[in-house]
C-alpha cells in the first residue's frame, strides 16, 4: 500500500459507474436534463434516492424551485444525447428539443418521464444536505417504470479494462452493461 494523493485514490475506485439522468422543470414548464453518475439508494421503505449536483448547474437551482425529479436510466443508444445534456446548461439549450428525445407525461409528479429510457423513477424531494461544492437532494420514489426491451444500459468508464468502450468527449468516457 503506498500513500498517493486523493485524486489518484478516487480516480481507482469511482468507475465504472452507472449513469442516470436528473429531470425537472422551470417555471415555463421546459423541462431540463442532467446526466448524473453521484447517486445512491438511501432508504427501501419508503423507497428513497440521492443524487449530488453541483452548485453551479441550472439543475441545482431547479431542483431547489421545482422540488420533484423524474430519475431515468439510459440505454447504450443513447450516448450522444447524454453527453450533449451533460456538456450544455438548460440556461441555453432546450435539451428535449436537441435531443429529440420524447417527454411522457408523470402521473405523480409535474417533470416529465423519457419515453427512450430503460427506466424512470418518480421522485419527490424530501431533504437536501450541502456537502461542499455539491448538494444533495434526497428524493422518495412515488412511482417507477421500465421499457420492455432488453437495450444494455449507459455507464460512464475510465481506463480500467473489461468494457466495450462507446468513446466519448470532453473526460467522459461510456461503455454499456447488460442488467
Ligand atoms: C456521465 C456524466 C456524469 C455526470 N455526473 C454529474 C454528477 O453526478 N453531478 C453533477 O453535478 N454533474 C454531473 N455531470 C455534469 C452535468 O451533467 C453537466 O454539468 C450538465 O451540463 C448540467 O446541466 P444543467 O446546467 O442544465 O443542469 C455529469 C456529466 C456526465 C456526462
């Protein structure tokens, strides 16, 4: 065991990680998209999940405002969006509309659900924790779906080996996993 700094330390162990997407709305009700890797299941009954989002994205501010997310999963075919949602701020793009991605109305919640992706969760927020440049947003599931298809699903990769790398921009690499 030899001491290295932290990054080299995080860098071993943060990946392959799953991605999953954040969805809300403003106050014109256009929903907005942010790719997130920082989640984790935090109570099974009631069902609850975090996600950490940092203080800067347009999501920050909208999950404070809009206080419900819809949590989706993509599959493998959907990288490029992805990434594009996760490279661009819904302060100047309208991701539904760049990703052609289509919106399913919720039946709990006012975000929409992703009709593309593997899976989607409603959630509403119940609790927030500001961890230094991040908060964390606890949100109880109120309702779920799944798509009928059997796509291999999104995760985010780094140099390690074992996947079918997808490539990718910008330090975000992605493979795929089948559930
Ligand atoms: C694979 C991937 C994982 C990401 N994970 C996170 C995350 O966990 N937390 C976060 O705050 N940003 C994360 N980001 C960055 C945001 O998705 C990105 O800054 C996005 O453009 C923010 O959009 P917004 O300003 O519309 O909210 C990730 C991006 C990608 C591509």
């Amino acid at each position: 065991m030899k001491k290295v700094n932290i990054q080299e330390a995080k860098e071993r162990c943060a990946r392959p990680e799953r991605i999953c997407m954040a969805i809300t709305l403003d106050e014109k009700g256009t929903p907005d998209i942010i790719p997130l890797g920082w989640k984790m299941w935090t109570s099974g009954e009631p069902p609850m999940v975090a996600i950490s989002v940092a203080h800067a994205r347009y999501s920050h501010q909208l999950l404070h405002e809009c206080k419900e997310f819809v949590l989706a999963w993509p599959g493998e075919d959907m990288s490029r969006g992805v990434l594009l949602c996760g490279t661009k701020s819904g302060r100047d793009v309208d991701k539904i509309a760049a990703t052609g991605w289509t919106p399913l109305p919720s039946t709990e919640i006012r975000p929409p659900l992703i009709e593309e992706c593997s899976v989607n969760l409603e959630c509403k927020l119940v609790s927030t924790l500001d961890t230094g440049d991040h908060t964390i947003f606890v949100g109880e599931i109120v309702a779920g779906y799944v798509s009928e298809d059997d796509r291999r699903m999104l995760i985010s990769i780094g140099e390690e080996e074992g996947y079918d790398s997808l490539g990718g921009r910008g330090g975000y690499r992605f493979g795929a996993v089948r559930r």
